[in-house]
C-alpha cells in the first residue's frame, strides 16, 4: 500500500508585536500618527453615514484623561455586530468595509486598513464601542484587541445607552503616557486635522482645575478658499494663515489649483534666500488630512524660492501617507504647479513694482536658475536680474546697451585677477563665476542680438600701453631674465603701462591656457600609451605657458625692481615676490608651491636689505673733526 500525504492550508502565525514594531520603525515615522489614524478613521465613518444621510452630524471629539486614557468619539456609521466579526477580526481589512458601505474606495482618506493598528504603538489595549447608524434594530458591539495578537467581540444589549457612531478607547503603556497627555493630544489634532472638514475638538483643562473646555482644533473652509471682501484683506489673511503654519511672513502668495488631481492651495514666497540644491519641502493634505509637512518633489528644483500648502483629492499617498505616490497623475499635476508658478514669475518680473523689487532683490538666484531652462526666463533675467561688473552691479541689457559685445569670465578668481585692470581701462566684465551664472550666459550667446563671449588674456593685454620703444630696449635684459623666472611655473611675462599704478602686477589666465596646462600635466604623468593618445589629440608644438603675469612700468615698485642687473639675484627673488601678489590679488589660495616661492623670495631680499653697506664717502669740504 502506497503512503499518502495530504496537503491542508495553514494560516500564517503573526506576531503583532512583531508587526507593531515594523510599523513604528520602518512604515509611519513614529507614534505620533496614531492620532491621525484615529482621526482619518473617524472622518471616513462620518463620509460612509452622509453618503446615505447627508444631514447626520459630522463631529469628532478627542477625551484626554488625566490617567493616562483617551477616548475617541465620532458620529459616522458606525458597525453591526456581523460587519464588526467580519472587520475587526482581522486586523487591516478594508475592501469588505466599502463594498458594505456601498462607496469606492476613492471616498476614504484610508485605503490600507491598518489605522487601528498604528494605535498598538502608544497603548497596550484598544476598546472600540459602536453602534451602526444604518440599521437602528442592530445592537450596538464591543471589540477589545490586544497588543500579543488576541481580541474580544461582545454584542451589547440592544437598549444600551450608546449612540450611533463609534468610540475609540484607550490607555497608554507606561513608556508612552506622554502622547496621550492632553497637550500632546491637542497639537497632533491641530497638525492632522487643521484642515478637516469636520467638526473635530479637544477637551482641554481650564486653567486653575475650573473644570474643562472643547478646543476647536479644525477649520470649516479651506483658507484659500474663504470669501473676503477684498484682495487687501485675502493676501492679510492669507499672511497670518503662513505665519501660523509655516512660521513665516511671506513675499507675496501664488493661488495654485489642478483640477485634474483635484488640487488646489496656495504657494509662498519666502522672505529670505535659500540655498540653491536645497530642494523644496511642501504641505500637503490628501482630502484634507495633513500627509505630510516635508513633502517632496511636488515642484521642479528651480522652485525653491516658495513653499506650498495643497490639498489633493485624487494624488495617492505611499503606504505610509506620508509622502505622495509617484504615478502618471502626479507627474502632469507637477508639470501643472510649476507652469503656475513660473506664469507667475514673469508676470511679476514684467510689472515694475514693490513686489518685484523685492523678489529680485531677495531669490535672483533660483531666477538665475529658471533662466537657464526657460527662454522667456532667460530674457526677462537680463532685463531685471543684477551681475557683478567691472563697472558695479549692471544688468546685462545695460551692458549691451553700453558696450555691444558682453565680456564675462567663468571663475570669480579670472574676475578678481582682471577687475582692478579692466575698470581703469574703462572696459567692462562680467562676473560669471557664481552659481548658474556662466549656464545663464552660454544661453544668452545663442539668443538672437545677443554677442557673448568669455573674456580671454588676449582681451585685456590688449588694451595695456605698450612700452615706448626706447624704454622697452632699456629694460630688455631684465624682462629675458624675469621671464626666465617665471617659465618653470608655467607662465610668461610682459612688461607693460596701465592703471591703476597701484597694481604692481597682474595675473592673466584664460580657459583655453588652463586646458593647454591640464593637457601638458595629464601627458607627463601618464603611461607611455595613455600620453602618446592625448598628445596625438593635441598640438605637440603649442608650448605656450598657461599664464601670463604682466608687471605694471607704472608701478615705482616694478621700475626700480627693473634697474636690477639681469643676474643679480634681488631680480629673480622680486619677481618671484611679485607673481605671488598676482595670486593673492586673484583671490587664490596660496599652494605649498607659491608659498615656498614667497618664502625664497623673502629669504633673498631680506639678505640683500640687511647685508652690511659700504658707508658713503663724504667730500673733504664737509668733513667735521669729530
């Protein structure tokens, strides 16, 4: 006879504990949103009774006990004794609920049926006491869970003084009494629920044990949706709803609305710059129920100069709900937002006014950095937007109007090193060296009318006066001799005239001689393959320094440096001395290499100052017997 086995299905043993704990470590951010399930649960009881009755109450009262309890009452519709075994017998079960309750699962806050249980993460022991709204012959029931996984289910007497609805009870474990203290209580209702349209209170203690008051913690309209009687008094209003929300006075608001995601809300300017790459962090409620505080990538980066307050009706939540789900919705309701809020910036761009002023003054970079992804941005940016100059703080159509061609250099340093220069030269640089800058301006060039180009060393060494030929044929030896110094650190020197003479030397170096350099360095240090392909890629025969230091004839400093004999070794250490300047002037760090040179430099100057000197010979007529 042939063994034969069976097979018999088998339900999984869960630890609830077990459960508890990944929820509170791993899926909600803490306990704190047990007060929002409570809530969110209470809020769909009373959607599922008005569905069939639309003149029930709709309130939510949260108890606060000073032994540690809380009770949690609402008037929705409540459950039979058959759908209370069929829903609460197992834990995070919600599909039977709205096939029951004849409504999609799109018209409750909660679609993943574990929000009774998040309440296992402040207490112990979870009473439930409901009478259904639906069914006035059905006796109201009594569910009590418990944390290790078991529960109770009694059918109350049917004459048993409880009313229509649900009520949530519950008593804090020893390590968790504070987050059902009544001002914790309060704050989380006014967090979650600020925004719900129901009647949601807290019974607080009135000051001095004069007994107890309800605390309204639930507005009946939406704050961008409230009627006013004039724009002065929406923007006031709109004003202190920011203050007491975000903790900020605003710029000016942006009205936001996506019907197609049922959203709406309203966007604020910040009253101060924010870091760029900071990213944007919104509030945003799910049929007004607060999601989340920090939520993200509701805007494109270019937008965090505002902070946004929405409510949605049909974007879904993670799991958590505490972020949104990314989907095809989502996705066109972000494209929507932005095109609001940049429509918004151009018009505020395009119309001289305080405000305006203000949000150029205070966000010009996050426009810098629209400008560089828009074309009608990128416009309007060089009309309004302020650039650092030779010449001061200019636009860059100013700079067009005056000069034609825009000259700008890439590196606050080429600006540092040319600046002084080129503004007693009446030439006139732009400082494209910060952040979205030098993109802005690469944009700009390939915009019709518009000549922009990087400043190079050619630029300015041209506009230099040129030694007079005999002075040039005097100081012929010393410039050889000079420039011999400077070669091994990769530059060549001029001598030349401009203003201001106060500027002993200066600095020039362009990208085209920094890539040169780069290119030189990379083939040295590389294997004998690796360099035999980039010198290939590149003219072997371009050995043209990458700097160029251009020592001032104007300067007393240079012109008395230059009566040095060629080979005296004063020459060679003050030229040294004077390259370093040129560094420190750009405003670069000085490396170990311009530091040794500096210290060189010192060590041989300080020799020839301190070197013992034959005394002057005095004529015979002026000598006194001493």
């Amino acid at each position: 006879m042939e063994n034969q086995s069976t097979a018999a299905g088998r339900a999984f043993q869960v630890d609830l504990r077990g459960v508890v704990d990944l929820l509170a470590r791993h899926l909600y951010s803490g306990p704190r949103v047990y007060v929002r399930e409570l809530l969110q649960n209470g809020v769909d009881a009373i959607t599922a009774r008005r569905a069939v009755d639309p003149d029930a109450p709709a309130t939510v009262r949260l108890r606060p006990g000073p032994d540690g309890t809380l009770e949690v009452t609402d008037t929705g519709v409540g459950l039979t004794p058959a759908q209370a075994e069929e829903l609460l017998a197992t834990v995070g079960r919600s599909s039977k609920r709205d096939l029951d309750l004849g409504l999609g699962r799109e018209e409750f806050l909660g679609q993943f049926g574990i929000g009774l249980l998040s309440a296992f993460m402040v207490a112990d022991e979870i009473e439930l006491v409901s009478r259904s709204a639906t069914d006035p012959q059905a006796p109201p029931v009594r569910w009590v869970g418990y944390a290790d996984g078991r529960y109770d289910l009694t059918v109350l007497p049917a004459d048993a003084p409880v009313e229509p609805g649900s009520t949530v009870r519950l008593r804090a474990r020893r390590d968790t009494d504070h987050w059902l203290a009544a001002e914790t209580v309060v704050a989380l209702a006014e967090e979650f629920g600020a925004l719900l349209p129901v009647d949601v209170a807290v019974e607080v203690p009135l000051p001095g044990a004069q007994g107890t008051a309800w605390r309204r913690t639930s507005e009946p309209v939406l704050p961008w949706r409230a009627q006013y009687r004039d724009d002065a008094e929406r923007t006031a209003a709109l004003a202190a709803y920011c203050e007491r929300t975000l903790g900020f006075t605003p710029l000016a608001h942006i009205d936001l609305e996506v019907p197609l995601a049922g959203l709406s809300g309203v966007a604020f300017v910040l009253p101060t710059a924010v870091p760029p790459g900071a990213g944007s962090r919104h509030r945003v409620y799910l049929k007004r129920m607060l999601l989340g505080t920090q939520v993200e990538d509701l805007l494109p980066d270019w937008a965090f100069f505002v902070r946004c307050v929405v409510d949605t009706g049909v974007l879904r939540p993670t799991a958590s709900r505490e972020q949104l789900y990314t989907d095809d919705t989502l996705l066109a309701a972000q494209e929507a937002l932005a095109a609001q809020v940049r429509a918004w910036t151009v018009a505020t761009l395009t119309s001289p006014s305080s405000t305006s002023r203000k949000v150029v003054a205070t966000h010009h970079l996050a426009l810098r950095s629209l400008a560089v992804v828009d074309d009608e941005v990128l416009d309007l940016a060089a009309q309004v937007l302020p650039f650092e100059t030779t010449d001061g703080t200019q636009t860059l159509a100013a700079v067009r109007e005056s000069h034609g061609d825009v000259l700008h250099t890439t590196r606050v340093e080429d600006f540092r090193r040319v600046a002084p220069v080129a503004r007693a030269q009446g030439m006139t640089v732009v400082n494209a060296g910060y952040v979205y800058d030098a993109d802005l301006l690469a944009r700009l060039a390939r915009r019709p009318g518009w000549r922009v180009r990087e400043l190079n060393a050619q630029d300015v060494a041209q506009v230099l006066e040129p030694l007079e030929p005999l002075r040039e044929l005097e100081v012929l030896d010393q410039v050889r001799a000079a420039d011999a110094v400077v070669r091994p650190l990769d530059c060549d020197l001029v001598v030349r005239r401009f203003e201001p003479e106060e500027v002993p030397a200066v600095l020039l170096e362009d990208r085209e001689g920094r890539h040169r350099s780069d290119v030189r360095r990379t083939v040295a240090e590389a294997d004998d393959l690796w360099g035999g392909v980039l010198a290939g890629l590149t003219d072997a025969t371009d050995d043209a320094p990458a700097r160029r230091l251009v020592l001032n004839d104007a300067n007393p400093t240079v012109r008395r440096l230059l009566t040095a004999a060629p080979d005296a070794p004063v020459l060679a250490a003050g030229v040294r001395s004077l390259y370093v300047t040129a560094v420190l002037l750009a405003g670069e760090p000085l490396r170990v290499r311009e530091a040794e040179l500096m210290n060189d430099a010192m060590g041989v100057l300080l020799d020839a100052g301190l070197s013992p000197r034959t005394e002057p010979r005095v004529p015979d007529e002026t000598q006194e017997d001493v």
